[in-house]
C-alpha cells in the first residue's frame, strides 16, 4: 500500500484507527479481506496472489500490521536487485505475515529487526496493537523507532522526521540528489494528509471514518483520475515525470495513472476498548468509485475463531 494513517492512542475508548490506501499495478492479482490462518493464529488480511503475503493485516491478539514500499532508488547501494546474477529477493509479504504471528508489537518489532540484510526491497512496516506502536524502515537492513500517541502517516517515502530520528536524514538525502523531484512530491502528499488528519480530529466527533473516507478519497490539484487514460507506455512515463505541486497524479490519496496503476482498494479500522464496538470497512476498488462496506462480522469472527483454537489445542 502507499497511504496509511494510524491514529495511535489518541482517540478516546478507540487505541488505534487505521485509514489505508493500496497503490498497486490493476493487473496484479489479488483476493479482499478474509479471515485466514498464518500458521501460528488466525488473521484478517487480503492476500496477493502473485507473491503470497499481504501487505495489510490484523490478528487475533490485536497486532495491526501495515506495509508501504519504497521505491528501490531510495536503498542506500549501488546495487541493482534486478541485474543478471542479482540475489533473488523475498517478498515483502512474507514481513507482514510474520509480524502478525507475533503475541505483541514489540514482540513483531523485536523480531524483524533481525532480517538478514539485503533480503527485501525496501519498505516501511508500521505495527501496533493498542498499547504501543513501532515503525520499521527496511533499506537493506532493518532499523526501528517507537511511536508516540498521536497521527502517524506513512507514504512510500521515508518521512523526514523519520529519517532525523534513524540517524539517515544526511546519507538519504545526498545519496538521492538525483530523485529530489519525485522525494519532494511525495514528502508534500505526507504533509497534506498529515494536515488534513490534524483538522478532521479538531473538527471532526467521535466517529472519525467519514472524515477519514473522505481523505481516502482525495483527488489533489490538477491530478485527473482519467489521466492516461490510453494507457500506454507514454503515458506511464508522463505521469511518473510529472513534478510540480497539484500536477502528479501521485500526490493524490486516491491515485490513478494510464489505466495501469493506481489505488487498488482502501480500508478502515477501528479497534475499541470494548472489542464489540470494533469495526471494519473496506471498498474492492478505488474509494472514490467504490463505497465503503462494513466488514465488521470478520473482527467478531477472528476472536470467536481464535477462541475456538486456543480451547482445541488445551484439550
């Protein structure tokens, strides 16, 4: 996915609120939200079915765990994971499978940060679980840092306060002189949702998921949901060479590019103290086409099924 907003013990009677977007080429194959097994316990999660993995799930102990690629040139190396000889790399599917059999988030985070290095593309995984909240950045090695209560954002590109706290803001910056117009295009996307989340919790009631829908939903500047409409190799190429504030189809919430690439699906979560109050809606398609459906039942469904498990395997 390349949008993710967590809102992280800062919501009263709700520890964490989940708005994400999945950014994706339209043909790769994929199935929605189901209850599945990872193994070690039950999870709601989708599945991609080129890879394997998900890109976004929920357990049964109330691990949330969500990832954001980042794009290969953002790896501090010269190496070309797509050369001739090039190791083969794992995919970033199986990092969220393995976060999700984890009994906390700090237990997830304790975990990841031992990857074998150069074993993924790069990525960001944002886990929590109602307690505490961890975001891993994974450039050819895994690093962490543990987040306060409040909105966090996350893009496909390493925030700048992130990389301040890593002890990265230096290298990253000089070693990608080269990609400034797109960084600074997708540093402005992460601003502007960051600031539309900051109003919506001022302005907004208790019930968040409208205002957060509608951020979901969100078409920025000159960006055309039609753009590309052809699309042809041409026009991939317009769009990813786009720069400039309002014009990148990219800086939208809602992306669509060339009829080629763009918001696959988007999700809300809400986990309460009362796990009854708990709720889920996801779309299976762009959110500004496709409304939002309650998928709630899978959250009551997970723990009864879970439940279930831990009796069976006491017997």
């Amino acid at each position: 996915m390349c949008t993710l907003i967590v809102l992280h013990r800062c919501v009263p009677g709700r520890p964490l609120v989940v708005a994400a977007n999945r950014d994706e080429f339209l043909d790769r194959p994929a199935e929605g939200m189901a209850l599945r097994s990872t193994g070690q316990s039950r999870i709601v999660a989708p599945l991609d079915l080129e890879a394997g993995g998900t890109w976004v799930g929920l357990s049964a102990r109330n691990v949330f765990v969500g990832l954001t690629n980042l794009r290969p040139a953002d790896l501090d190396s010269t190496t070309d994971a797509s050369a001739p000889g090039a190791k083969k790399l794992r995919s970033r599917g199986d990092v969220v499978m393995m976060a999700l059999e984890a009994e906390s988030a700090g237990k997830a985070i304790q975990q990841l940060l031992a990857l074998e290095p150069g074993t993924f593309n790069p990525f960001q995984l944002l886990v929590a679980d109602g307690q505490e909240a961890w975001l891993l950045v994974y450039r050819g090695e895994a690093r962490a840092i543990a987040l306060e209560p409040g909105p966090q954002i996350v893009g496909n590109i390493v925030d700048e306060n992130v990389e301040v706290r890593l002890g990265t803001a230096t290298t990253v910056r000089d070693t990608n002189a080269s990609q400034t117009g797109h960084s600074e295009s997708r540093q402005r996307k992460l601003t502007r949702i960051r600031e539309r989340v900051e109003k919506l919790m001022t302005e907004s009631g208790p019930d968040l998921f409208e205002g957060l829908a509608e951020i979901c939903r969100e078409h920025v500047g000159g960006a055309d949901r039609h753009s590309g409409a052809e699309g042809s190799d041409r026009a991939w190429q317009d769009a990813l060479e786009m720069e400039g504030p309002g014009m990148s189809p990219f800086e939208s919430t809602c992306v669509h590019v060339a009829k080629r690439y763009g918001t696959r699906s988007s999700l809300l979560l809400e986990l309460a103290e009362d796990p009854d109050a708990s709720r889920l809606w996801t779309t299976e398609g762009p959110p500004c086409e496709w409304p939002f459906e309650n998928r709630s039942s899978l959250l009551r469904e997970l723990r009864v099924r879970q439940g279930n498990r831990a009796e069976t395997a006491m017997t």
